[in-house]
C-alpha cells in the first residue's frame, strides 16, 4: 500500500511539474506577443504624431491662399473669409417626411358609449 502511494505521489508531482512547465512557457509567449503589440502601438503613435505634424503644416493659411491665388483661374475658388459663414439658428432643415397610413382602422365612441349604458 505504502509503494502504491509512493507512485501515485511521484506521478502527482511529475505531472504537476509538466504542467507548470507548459505554463511558464504559456505565459513567456503571452508577454512575449504583449511587448510586440505594444512596439507596434508606439510606432502607430509616432507614426500618427508625424502625420498630424504634416497636416497642420499643409494646412497653413498662408500656403492654402497661396494654392488659391495659383489655381483661381483653373478652379474660381474664393479665399475664404469670415462672413462667408453662418449662424446655426440660421439653417433651416428639411420637415421629417410624413408617414403613409396604411390599413387605416375607424375609430368611434359610439361603441363604447352603447357598452357603458
């Protein structure tokens, strides 16, 4: 009986061994792919910050009249100017479209009146 629990100790530890074993490399692949996902999310961040950086700079008032002033003939744009825009109160929007009555029912008092007599 003693070397029969003896075995099933040995194989309870061996087996509890693998398993950590599996798991330890489990978990160094889960950081693993961890610190690759946020590599990557730092060279998005650069990259976007680049981005943002040369919109801002193609942007520019000064270059956008100057791209006008080139391109007026071509395309008749206007440079823009502050009392070209509106107020918000001063947009009218389209009415919501009325709905279609289909399968109309008739609707009387009459009915009831005659029930509660």
């Amino acid at each position: 009986m003693r070397a029969f629990l003896y075995i099933l100790t040995s194989l309870a530890v061996i087996g509890l061994a693998f398993w950590a074993y599996r798991e330890n490399y489990a978990t160094q692949q889960a950081l693993s792919e961890t610190e690759k996902l946020r590599d990557g999310i730092r060279s998005a961040h650069s990259r976007l910050a680049v981005l943002r950086a040369e919109w801002a700079y193609q942007n520019r008032p000064d270059r956008l009249r100057d791209l006008v002033m080139i391109n007026y003939e071509r395309l008749s744009l206007m440079e823009l100017r502050p009392d070209q825009f509106g107020q918000i109160d001063q947009v009218s929007y389209p009415a919501p479209p009325l709905l279609d009555i289909v399968n109309s029912v008739e609707v009387s008092s009459m009915a009831a009146e005659e029930v509660s007599q």
